[in-house]
C-alpha cells in the first residue's frame, strides 16, 4: 500500500515533467493523489476494476 504523503510527491515531481492530469489510487479505488486537487477523495471506476 502506498502512502498518500509519498504519493502526493510523487505528483508534485512527476507534474515538473508533464502537463498529464496524473492520479494514484488506492486498493479501493480512490484518488489519494492527484494533480488535480479537487479529484482526491473521489470513486475511480477503472482504477477499481483494474486492481
């Protein structure tokens, strides 16, 4: 499991390189980190699916 303080660096840093709207979720699916902060916290369908 990662560790949302982790991940939310590793945004800041992979967002210096890329204009991608970048996400990390969690085993459940959710946001935890996100260049856009207004995403964090919500249901990602794909993401649930995939895990």
């Amino acid at each position: 499991m990662i560790d949302t303080v982790f991940a939310e660096r590793f945004i800041e840093r992979v967002t210096e390189f890329t204009n991608y709207n970048v996400n990390i979720m969690n085993q459940e699916g959710i946001i935890i980190a996100s260049k856009d902060k207004e995403r964090i916290g919500s249901f990602h369908e794909i993401a649930y699916r995939i895990i």
